[in-house]
C-alpha cells in the first residue's frame, strides 16, 4: 500500500503520514469519520500544526487571529499536492482491501464508496466564512460566539479554524477526488452499526 500511495504525492507532510502504522484501518477510519462529522484528528495527528491556536481582539470581542488560519497552510498544501488521478488509481486498486477493512469496524453490509461519498460532500458542503470570526472563551477553549457555527459538525467547525483559504482548497480538492473516483451522488453508506 505505501508503494501505491507514494505515486499520489510528493510532499513531504503527505510521505510522513506513510510511515503510519496501519494504513488502511487508517484510511477507513478516517473516512468513516469524516461521513459521520467527527474530528479526525486521531488519524491525522502527522498533519497537526505546530502552533497553537490563538485569537485577536475586535471591538471588545475576540476573533480567531489570521496566524491561526495560516498554522493549516502546511496541511491545505499537502492535501492540495495529492494528484487525484494517483488516488483513483490506488482506490480502485485497494478498493477490495478497504472495503473489507471498513465492513469490519461494524458496517457489515456497507458500500466503500457510499461512505467516501458521504465524507467528500461534507468537505465540500461546509460553510465557508470570509469574516471575522467571534469565538469565547469556554472551559478552557474557545468556542463559536454564533450559536449557528458553534452547533455545526466537528469537521465543519474544523474547516471554519483552518480559515476560508485552507477551506476552499480542500474543497476543490474533494469536489476533484470525487469526479475522479466517479461516485454516485448519492451512493448507499450502508447500515447503522450494531
């Protein structure tokens, strides 16, 4: 598999993610995460910014600093160095392997491509804010001051942090894995687990 997915990016953030462990139960996982909205922060720990996050204050209100934004340049470059043709390729090619990986973490009845369908539309669909945004402290993190943003989707509001630049790249980037890969629109996810 890391011979395969070398052919998919010649960044280097991207090849240090190869030397993970487990890389399908990996890649599964972590598409099976982004269908349902849940951070994949685990899968992705390789591709963490080494700053940390940090706000600027706006008429009496903080707001996320535009160094906060610029701490995901490095994983928007990555995920922007992926060559979508390599990634169809090496899908198809694993496709047996991954779906058989994704079927064990309690989907037994489900489609591969249902779920990365399901992920690469809820890249693509999340919201995208050109604005400032007010955050506030709480319990030792800052949240969304809009009740509207601080109620999305983990992975939503993740997309929101990397800033609107970052958002739209992986967006375009999904919207071209997708066509790539071919997936119905509205592909069957599967069951529930049990």
């Amino acid at each position: 598999m890391r011979s395969l997915l070398e052919s998919v990016s010649p960044n280097a953030l991207f090849r240090r993610g190869l030397a993970e462990d487990d890389l399908v139960r990996r890649w599964v996982i972590l598409t099976d995460n982004l269908a349902e909205g849940v951070s994949p922060r685990q899968q992705l720990g390789f591709l963490a910014p080494s700053r940390s996050f940090s706000v600027a204050a706006r008429g009496g209100s903080n707001v996320i600093a535009l160094s906060s934004y610029h701490r995901y340049d490095d994983f928007a470059a990555a995920v922007t160095s992926v060559d979508v043709q390599a990634v169809a390729k090496v899908y198809r090619e694993l496709h047996p392997v991954l779906e058989g990986a994704y079927r064990a973490l309690g989907y037994p009845n489900a489609s591969l491509d249902g779920v990365t369908a399901r992920a690469l539309r809820r890249i693509e669909g999340a919201p995208v804010k050109d604005e400032e945004l007010v955050v506030q402290a709480k319990g030792g993190i800052y949240v969304f001051a809009d009740p509207r943003l601080e109620g999305l989707g983990q992975v939503e509001k993740h997309l929101l942090r990397m800033g609107p630049r970052n958002t739209r790249l992986l967006q375009a980037k999904a919207r071209e894995i997708s066509q790539a890969l071919r997936l119905p629109a509205e592909a069957n996810a599967g069951t529930p687990r049990r």
